[in-house]
C-alpha cells in the first residue's frame, strides 16, 4: 500500500498534535513501514502490524479477524489507522476491536480517500466511482469499502469515541502534463462552485482524529 504524497506527513503531524509529549503508538495496516519510520523518527514508540507484513519488523495483524499477541494488544496511547479503511470488509468491527486496545482518555487517528474531493466528485459523475476507487481499483489496491467522511465519523463514535475532529490532507501523485491537466480542472471546479479548503495539500483524504471514552 503506497499513501498519496504529503499522507504520512501529515498523519505525523496529527500524531504529534494529540501525543505532544510522545507516547506508544499502535499502527494498523503498516504497508512497508515507511509511515512508522517517520513516527520512530518524530520520537514515537510504534509497534507497525499489516495482513501481510513485508518486514520481520513489523508484526501480523488482520483487521478483519483480529488475533492480539502480547506486543500488539496494547495498551496505546494511539491507534493510527491511516488509509487502512477502505481495504477492510466490516469498517466498523475494526473500530470496535480498536477501540478495545485503548484506554478513557487514549485517541485514534484514522484516514480514507476524501470522496467529497471535487476531483472525486468530478470522477463520480463521470463513471459512477470516486477517485481511486471502482472497478480497477476493487482488486488492486483492494479499494472495497467507500467511506464518505459523515459516515466514517458516525462509525468512529459508535465505536466508543468523542471529540471527533475531520481534517483533510494529502495530494495527488500526477507528474508532468497530467499534472497540469488536473490544475486546470480544479480550477474550472472551483469557479462552478466545488470548492475545498484543505488542511494540508490538496485534501485527497480525511482524516478523523477521536479520544477513547
């Protein structure tokens, strides 16, 4: 799983906001590890899991059917969940069995593609399937579950979470000619009225951060 440019900075910098005088982290669907580095680097103690871990590093861990060992059951002053989500059959079970790790007080920060992104609007009206997600995209990268951000936030507090907060941060990987398509279309999106104002990047992806009750 490969996080849009600007992702896993900013999942750092939410980390940071919640845990200002560090704390243990617990990450779920770590990929190659590349988001728990950077946490290692801010000062973060992070245990990384993923279904298929690429690394002996990082612990296996299916969010699906979870089988807590005594490393990853935490406690955790943190889950991060940061564009997991939408590769998950049952969303809401996974946040519930998070939920369990933590402690009254503890947070989580989770993530999924933005779909109320105008581009995702835009590619919605187009071919009935918001960006990155769709016929393609079902079996590679395994995008199964479409997660609006009133949904994901009423998911997140049902599983036992208050002091919801939805960011948006993230942009998109285009290059050259591409690149410059993509501006002008969101320029012309933005003069018929779709507009966003991100937190960091273009927005590609919200992000819920919650405190444990």
């Amino acid at each position: 799983m490969h996080a849009a440019p600007g992702v896993h900075e900013y999942a750092v910098e939410l980390a940071r906001q919640a845990l200002p005088e560090g704390g243990r982290i617990l990450e779920v669907g770590a990929g190659c590890g590349a988001l728990a580095c950077r946490l290692q680097d801010a000062g973060f103690v992070v245990v990384p899991t993923d279904l298929d871990p690429p690394h002996d590093w990082i612990h296996r861990l299916d969010l699906d059917d979870p089988e807590w060992t005594e490393e990853t059951r935490g406690p955790f002053d943190l889950v991060m969940c940061v564009e997991t989500l939408e590769h998950v059959e049952n969303p809401r079970q996974v946040l519930r069995s998070i939920r369990a790790l933590l402690r009254p007080g503890d947070r989580i920060v989770v993530s999924t593609p933005n779909i109320t992104h105008p581009h995702s609007r835009l590619k919605m009206f187009l071919r009935g399937a918001p960006f990155i997600f769709g016929p393609k995209h079902y079996h590679q990268p395994g995008h199964i579950s479409i997660l609006p951000d009133w949904m994901l936030v009423e998911h997140v507090r049902l599983a036992g979470f208050t002091d919801v907060t939805v960011t948006t941060g993230g942009s998109t990987w285009f290059q050259g000619p591409r690149r410059l398509v993509h501006r002008v279309e969101m320029a012309l999106l933005w003069v018929i009225g779709l507009r966003l104002r991100p937190d960091s990047g273009e927005g590609i992806c919200t992000f819920v951060t919650a405190v444990a009750v």
